[in-house]
C-alpha cells in the first residue's frame, strides 16, 4: 500500500479564497483523522470519521472550516473564506481501529496571504 | 489543553550517546504512544505502550510507562545523526474515545 496520500503537497493561496485538501486513506483503514500543526499550538486534531461518518468536530476552529468523507477511499478539508492565520500544515491520518497507531500522510503546507 | 508534555523541549546529544526524553500527561489514558517526525515530513508511529504496562522495546528504543506518575519515557540507545527529529508522545485518554491527542513534542539533534 501506498500510505495516505495527501493533496497537494504545498498549497499558497490569497486571503478570502477557498482552499481544499484532499486526502486518500489506506485501504481497510475505518478510521480517517484531520490534524493541524503549528508552532505555536503544536498539532490540533480538527475532526476524524469513523466509516466515512464524522464523528468528532469538536476541533475544527469555525463555520469556515469544512470536512466531508464522500467515500472510504477520499476525504477533503475545506477552508472557506481563507485567513491568513489558517496558514498551518495540515494532516491526514488513517488508523484500523480507535485509540491505535496512526498512519500520517505527508502533509499539505497551506500558505494564506 | 495539551494532554501530554514533554520534557525536554530540545535536547542535543553526540552520535553514540543514549537519548532520554519524557512525557507527562494529565488523565488516565488507555494507552500512550511515541511518534517520530522528521523535517518537513508527517509522523511515523514508533511504539505504543498499553496502561496494564510498564515497559516495551523495539530495536533501540526503549519506552517506560508509569500510570501512577502519569508519565512516560522514550530512551533511544546508541543514538545516530539519522535520529535527529522531533519526537512527540500522544494519548489515548480515557473516555476520550480514542482521541489521540499530541504534546508539543522534544527536538532531538544528535550531532555525528
């Protein structure tokens, strides 16, 4: 298996835009998680699904923050309108059962200026 | 908050020399796990210690757990200039269900 794959890898944007992230989890996986990371909170687990169905949102940060599993094999993070204090790398991450080890993707370096 | 905080913030050790570094948390935990980031990359799991236990290996790694104390140490012996990364515990609280939820992380640089 390739690992979770994450898109795209650098993403530089203007404020007000919409951004997606896409992430692709590994097969078998039930369970998919979105992380942010900075320096100054450190890494922030924004939502996870369970079987495509989300489960936890209690971290994404405001309304402008969007996450969808349309299938087991695709997930987006939506950030709609931008600000430049979303600039972050975000991370998608897959597990076979909760509360287990996480497989990480490589990230994508979201830039808003 | 942070669940779990690690101790030191950034250690730097000579190739050869073991490096030690420590994660306390607040609640009771099912289990705690160590994660292993390099520059620029995700995070790659290294070991997961349950709380019915006190110690695991893997390779050179060395993990200690003590509930009572609500801490944790990760011991990486014979430390290499390929070690250098940013080394972060997670937590799998208790009534948590299975939120892990990361500490701020140790820079480890290990100088050849």
């Amino acid at each position: 298996d390739a690992g979770v794959i994450q898109s795209p890898r650098h993403e530089v944007t203007e404020m007000g835009q919409e951004v997606t992230l896409r992430c692709k989890p590994i097969s078998g996986h039930d369970y998919l998680f979105w992380y942010r990371q900075t320096m100054m909170r450190g890494l922030e687990l924004l939502i996870y699904f369970n079987n495509n169905v989300p489960i936890d949102d209690s971290g994404m940060p405001e309304d402008r923050f969007s996450a969808k599993m349309p299938n087991a094999s695709f997930s987006t993070l939506k950030i709609q309108p931008s600000e430049p204090r979303d600039s972050a790398v975000y991370f998608c991450a897959s597990s076979l059962a909760l509360g287990e080890k996480l497989f990480f993707g490589s990230g994508t370096q979201l830039s808003v200026l | 908050s942070q669940q779990g905080e690690e101790d030191p913030q950034a250690l730097s050790i000579q190739e050869g020399e073991n490096a030690t570094m420590n994660c306390s948390y607040k609640t009771s935990i099912n289990n705690l796990q160590w994660y292993r980031q390099n520059s620029g990359r995700g995070l790659v799991h290294l070991i997961l210690i349950r709380s019915n236990e006190r110690e695991k290996h893997s390779g050179r790694l060395r993990v200690t757990l003590d509930t009572s104390k609500k801490s944790s140490s990760l011991l990486i012996t014979a430390s290499r200039a390929a070690d250098t990364a940013s080394y972060f515990c997670a937590t799998d609280a208790k009534g948590n269900t299975g939120k892990l939820i990361f500490g701020q992380g140790t820079t480890l640089q290990v100088k050849p």
